[in-house]
C-alpha cells in the first residue's frame, strides 16, 4: 500500500530536468517530501469530518467515509496507560504490533511518534464485565460533574480529563485495566543513497530508504505538490503555478 519513495524521487527529478529546469538533490527531495506526506496525512481528518455530514453513495469502493477511514487505519494504534501518583501516561508501546511509542519527533529504531489520542476505554476485570469507554471532558465540566450525586461518575460511567500528556480518570478507584486507541505519524520520508567509488552521483539504497506510507492513491498528489515546493526552492515560477493549479484541480474532483 506504500508509495515506493525511489519512483516518486525519479519522478520528479524526470519532470524537472525534461526543460532543465533544475535539480533537487536528495536532502532536499526527503525535507519536502515528509512535509508533503504531513500535508496529505493531515487532511485525511478535514476531508472525513467534512465527509461526516455529506451523504454516502451506497456502493462498493465508491464510500468515501469508508475509503478515509481506510487510509488512516494504517496509522492506528492501541496501548495500555500506566498508572503513577493519581494519573494515567500514554502508552509507550503499541500492544498489537509491538513497536514503541514515542512523543516527540525523533523516533528511533522500532519506534513511531504519537500523534493523536483516539478513544479511552476501562476494562473492568469484574467477570462478564464489557469494557468502558471513558467519556472525555473539559476542565471546567470534569469538576463540575462531580458536584451533583446524580452525575457522579463511576466505574460503568467513568471520565477522564487529558492535560500536558497525562490522563487524569474520575472515578479515582480506576487504577488500572485503561488502554487506548490513538494515532501515529508517519515515518519520515528517507530516498537515501551511495556514491559509488570515483563517482559523483547518488546511486540508491533500497535498504537504507523508508517509503511514503500514505495510501498509494495519493502518488499523484504526491508527486504534484513536491514540484510545488520544488518550484520554489529553484525559484522557477512556472513550476509552481501548474502544479499547483494541478493541486486545485485534483482536490476539486475528489470532493466534488
């Protein structure tokens, strides 16, 4: 499902070099490229929000929740919270595949960098018991909730508050059992490369690169919106306007 990293690189620098237009060397080329991965990753969640309240066709491979839904499924994660000193930590490694979790940008190895929470739930270890999704609150309602009797929370309506990374669940009995689904970013884009002995150019490294992981329709875009950029860094004007014009149109039709 990957865009392999290597045809989009040759790709572009083929567009680029048709009218000798410029060069975009591999730093360049892995800079831009993980910020247009970003971009496009990004707005997978403003095009299913908007999708949300537009009505869906009824037919196979043409229901664009569904299809939205499938592009982000690649990024989802689930991990157990632990518990220290009244609050919960957000989960250091994803239970199903089993690589780590880190939260900031400099993932390493194994390792893949948080990037947003999903849903929290408490699986109560009573027997027969079915696991509780925790309701999220506000600052402001999570004290207020507690005032009333009616409206406190327990362990089959339990809430949390999340701030500065920490999850923070009411009622205070829950100490353990909380896990979490949540999303992570996608690996930074890496065309890397050798130079041969006694040559001066890059030759490529199948085994050293990491591949686009977004969802391999986006190729086009992909493509498109780095000779965006690239335009800029050559500072050829030409570029930039039909590609993004090329952008427009393409974004047009899908949401059309």
């Amino acid at each position: 499902m990957a865009i392999n990293v290597n045809t989009v690189y040759r790709t572009v620098l083929l567009i680029l070099n048709k009218e000798q237009r410029g060069y975009m060397t591999p730093d360049e080329f892995n800079k831009t490229a993980t910020q247009v991965q970003l971009d496009i990753f990004e707005q997978y969640f403003d095009d299913l929000n908007q999708q949300l309240r537009v009505p869906q066709a009824d037919y196979n491979y043409t229901d664009r929740q569904i299809n939205l839904d499938d592009k982000i499924s690649t990024f989802k994660c689930l991990g157990n919270l632990g518990y220290l000193a009244g609050k919960f930590s957000l989960p250091t490694i994803d239970t199903i595949s089993g690589f780590g979790i880190v939260y900031d940008d400099a993932p390493i190895g194994n390792e893949f960098a948080f990037y947003r929470l999903g849903t929290i739930t408490y699986n109560d270890p009573t027997p027969n018991a079915y696991p509780v999704q925790i309701e999220r609150l506000q600052r402001n309602d999570f004290y207020e909730i507690q005032k009333s009797e009616l409206t406190m929370p327990s362990a089959y309506f339990p809430v949390y508050l999340y701030e500065s990374g920490k999850v923070t669940v009411l009622p205070d009995t829950i100490q353990s059992n909380v896990s979490c689904s949540f999303i992570r970013k996608p690996l930074n884009v890496v065309w890397n490369f050798t130079i041969p002995a006694g040559q001066n150019y890059y030759e490529y490294d199948d085994a050293g690169s990491t591949d686009f992981e977004i969802h391999a329709s986006e190729q086009t875009e992909v493509i498109l919106k780095i000779l965006l950029y690239a335009g800029v860094v050559i500072k050829d004007a030409s570029i930039v306007q039909l590609a993004a014009a090329q952008v427009q149109k393409q974004e047009i039709n899908q949401k059309s």
